[in-house]
C-alpha cells in the first residue's frame, strides 16, 4: 500500500525533528523584525485585515507591524471563541470573555 504525501511528511517530521524545528523558527523570525505594533492593543481595522484574508500573512506582517505568528494566533483565538467577536456594519468590535 502506497503512503499518502502527508504520511510522508509526517515521518520525515518526526525523524528529522530539530530540521523541521529549526524550518519553522526561520520562517516565524523574518517577520519579527516588522512586528513594530507588538505592545498595542488590536485595532478594528487590523483585526478585519486579518479576517477577510486578502493577502498572505508575511504581507499583512509587514502592513500593520505584527509578527506572523501574532496573526495567526488571533485569527484562530477569534474564530475558536476564546475572544467573543461581534459583527457590526462597520467590522468587528471585539469583547474579551477572559
């Protein structure tokens, strides 16, 4: 029986794992030298940025001054509902539930 390319990928992961480690870091740390917005709050207008997904996430790193890895986290914390969105005419307005 023929492996699947994710059953392949999966085993290269687990026996090349500091490779596959050190692929990742590489690729989350170009685009920490952007994240220029790090110790503000999200506004509404970068949180539709990140919703309607227009662009790929290194562009939208550089656009409004967070890291990748920063944006996916809060795409996936809003729509998991760790963060309880709102929808409004205007966007998004956003209440912490924490």
């Amino acid at each position: 029986m023929a492996l699947t390319h994710y059953e392949i990928n999966k085993r290269w992961r687990k026996k090349n794992n500091n490779i596959w480690q050190k692929g990742k870091k590489r690729y989350y740390d170009k685009s920490i030298k952007t994240a220029y917005n790090e110790k503000q709050e999200w506004t509404i207008k970068d949180i539709n940025l990140i919703m309607i997904r227009k662009d790929t996430d290194s562009n939208l790193s550089k656009q409004i001054g967070r890291s990748v890895k920063a944006i996916q986290i809060k795409r996936s914390r809003i729509k998991n509902n760790i963060m309880k969105m709102y929808r409004t005419k205007g966007g998004y307005y956003e209440k912490n539930i924490r």
